[in-house]
C-alpha cells in the first residue's frame, strides 16, 4: 500500500519540486499575495513589513547554526564516527538498512535535531557503502530520505525550542502566564514521551515497507564513493617539522581542560536550577561533549570549516524566512490563521488545530521558536480562556512544527549538503512520513487534551 502512495509522490517531486531558495522565494510571493488579499494592508506596507523582518531572526540564526555547528562536529569527533562505522554494519537486508537508519536518526533527533541531521546523512552513506560492498541493492535517495523522516520527532526531544522558550525565566510565556511551563510537563512528560516512541516505531516500519522490489529502479551509492567524501581536506603544511605551535595545536591537554571546565559549570547549573533546560544550555552541553571528545585544538579547527560549509545555505535563507515572518506578523495574517483555528476549538480539540495551525504555519516559517513565538500567545491565551493545560498547546505547536519539515526542504539542506543529493530526490519519500505522523501527532493531541 505505502509503496503505492510513495511511487507517484517521487515521481511528483524528482520533475516539479524546485531548489529551496526557490522554494522561499515561492513562498514570500504566496504570503505577499495572501496579505493584500486577506488583510487591509496595501502594497507598501507589505513591502515595509518584508524588508523591516529580515533581521528579525538574526539572534535566533546564531543560536540555530550553533546547534548544527555543534551537532555536526560532534557527530565527526573520531569516538563518534567509529560508532557510526559500526552501526552502519548492523543491517543485513535493505528493509533493515532503511528502517534502521530511520532509528538511529530519530534517536540522535531526540538529543538534539542538528545532530540528528548529521547522523542521518552520515549514517546514510556509509550504510550504502557497506550495504553495497555486501552486494546489497540499496536506494540511496530512501536511505537519505529515512534519515531525513527520523528527523520528524526532533521538537518533542532535548533541544525543542518551543517547549524550552516555555521553560525558560524571562520569556513571553512567563509574562502572559506569570509562570514558566518545566519541560517535565512538556518534553519529559508522559504522554509526549509515549507518542515519541510511537512515532519513530511508525517511521522505522513506513521506511522499511516503502523498499523497493525487484523491478523498481534504484540508485546505488556511487562505486568508490564512502564516508570520506563527506568531509573536507587537511590543511596544506607550509613549514618543516613540527614547532612549538604545532605542538599546543595537537596538545590534547588545551581542549580537554576547556571540556571539563565547561562540564563544571553545566554540572553546577543543572545542580542549582534542575532540568531548566534552554536553548543555550543544550548548545553548551554538545560544545562540551565536542571538547571532551576531540583529540586537539586542530582538529576542532577542521571540524568547525568542515560544518560551516553545511550551514552556509541555511543562513542566506534565514532572512528570506524572516521576511516572510514580518509580513505574516505586521499584516496580522499569521494572528488571523490562528485565531480562526481558536474559534473552531474546544476543550478537547484545542491541542488538535494548535497541532494543524503550527504544521501550516512552519511551512512559510521553518523556525520552531520563531514560529512559536508568533502563534503561542494566542494559543496560550485560548487554553487559558478553555481551561486547558497550556502544556498542551506548547507541544500542539511543537508538534505541527516537527510534522510539516517533512515537506519543507529548508532543514534538509545540511544533510543533503553531506549526502550529495537534491531535494526532489527525497521529498517524496518524506511526503509519506508525513501522512503517517500527521495520524500520530493529531490521536495524540486528541488523547492528551482528554
């Protein structure tokens, strides 16, 4: 059945589905267009509000490269890709390969989703590799589009941004609630961490029912191509034997004594202040763990030019996002979708179209905590007025966020980047993860709001 659904939706996306750069720029047109329709704004204060929100991400696009960044080096530490490497052996069939991969993403997601990104296309290559060494048929682009469906359950992990913003002293939910929402009762709670399970179990079964058979076309890994590929050069020497620069840059005394002082005070934070996780803390606990793992202050250095390649593409797109927030938000379209989908709600549906409003929403605005700081207000507002826990809108919006990225090419890039594929070559794929985790997602927020 699902090799049914997936074959015309590949076929959709490998002829029509454009680059994302032209996918944003798509997407403000259709945003522009549905403000002067939709709204009393004219022309020129469409045009304003684009131009005056291309900035208004900036401090938010720091902290989200630094979690790629941190995420990428991380997977690329020499502990980690042994694991990578060893993993990579375990799948003996290619339903196994592809459900497998789906797994491992989806866990590395529920750390953090930059490591996530990296695993999948990591994971992805050099189980082709291996799977074509053993004479195994593998499709590539399923492979990479399994890594990129684990990456689905990311917002109801460690490093979601909507549930953390909730958690942390300060924020606008702090000030319209007068008290903070603890990730116990979002992330960490119950219900969320059941659905999680559910999702990736979900995920791993619709990867390894979508393998091809015997007659379906299939593209290999190239011969020669491995997890080297990946990875950038070694700088060129220019002098003669080692100096005494040379050797504090292999020192492993330098990166270690920086790890374990940064360890220090994360153990002496989550001491003092308990599971207060912020989007802060989650970057300064994988820079931890990178320290700790890293032979040398050189190697970091290749680490850190090896993933600002990957994070280049993200970061140009980063204002054209945030422009399309700023017409959304200045016009009040984006306050008109979501106070349509509160005047439908009740008591028990509330969670189930905050759930639909984020996926909606994400698909122009691509930013957990920028699109959550945008429709959580509302929402929030709503479950106060309805007598719902506002944790459930929390993870409503989480959700929807999460659900549509699988049709949003914009967090692809990074792993397509290390994968060496388009996104037309995965989207169709991913386009089935969608329609299973939609069910998923909305049963749970049914469930939850009961």
């Amino acid at each position: 059945m699902l090799k049914v659904v997936s074959r015309p939706l590949v076929r959709l996306a490998e002829r029509y589905l454009p680059t994302a750069f032209v996918f944003a720029v798509v997407l403000t047109a259709i945003v522009a267009v549905g403000a002067l329709l939709a709204t009393d704004s004219g022309p020129v204060e469409v045009v304003r509000a684009w131009g005056d929100g291309l900035t208004g991400l900036l401090a938010f696009m720091t902290q989200m490269a630094l979690v790629l960044l941190l995420g990428y080096m991380l997977a690329n530490t020499g502990p980690v890709r042994r694991l990578l490497e060893r993993l990579a052996r375990v799948p003996r069939t290619p339903a196994q390969a592809y459900g497998f991969v789906a797994l491992c993403a989806a866990v590395a997601s529920l750390f953090t989703w930059g490591l996530g990104l990296v695993v999948a296309a990591l994971l992805s290559i050099e189980v082709a590799r291996i799977g074509r060494d053993r004479g195994l048929k593998l499709h590539y682009p399923l492979l990479v589009a399994a890594g990129y469906s684990g990456f689905v359950v990311w917002h109801m992990g460690y490093s979601g941004s909507g549930p953390l913003a909730a958690a942390t002293p300060g924020s606008f939910v702090e000030d319209q609630l007068g008290h903070t929402i603890p990730v116990t009762e979002t992330i960490f709670a119950s219900w969320n961490m059941l659905a999680a399970v559910v999702t990736v179990i979900a995920v791993v079964g619709t990867m390894m029912l979508m393998a091809p058979g015997k007659d379906d076309r299939i593209v290999e890994l190239p011969k020669g191509a491995s997890l080297e590929d990946a990875q950038g050069n070694d700088p060129i020497e220019t002098t003669e034997g080692p100096t005494p620069a040379d050797r504090i840059d292999t020192s492993r005394f330098v990166t270690l004594a920086i790890g374990l002082f940064l360890l220090a005070y994360l153990i002496l934070y989550f001491a003092q202040e308990g599971m207060s996780l912020t989007l802060d803390i989650v970057n300064w606990t994988f820079l931890c763990l990178v320290l700790l793992l890293v032979r040398n202050a050189r190697e970091l250095g290749q680490l850190v030019a090896k993933a600002a390649a990957n994070v280049g593409e993200i970061l140009v797109q980063f204002p054209l996002y945030a422009g399309i927030m700023g017409i959304m938000t200045a016009t009040g379209l984006v306050a008109m979708l979501a106070d349509f989908f509160v005047s439908i709600s009740t008591e028990t549906t509330l969670g189930v179209w905050a759930f639909l409003a984020g996926g909606i929403v994400n698909v122009f605005v691509p930013s957990g905590g920028g699109q959550f700081a945008i429709q959580a207000p509302i929402f929030l507002d709503a479950a106060k007025q309805l007598g719902v826990d506002p944790a459930i809108v929390v993870m409503g919006v989480a959700y929807g966020d999460q659900w549509t990225n699988m049709i949003q090419p914009f967090w692809a890039l990074p792993m397509l980047a290390i994968a060496r594929l388009r996104i037309r070559d995965v989207m169709g794929f991913t386009t089935v993860t969608l329609i299973v985790t939609g069910v998923v997602f909305a049963v749970t927020m049914v469930l939850a709001s009961l």
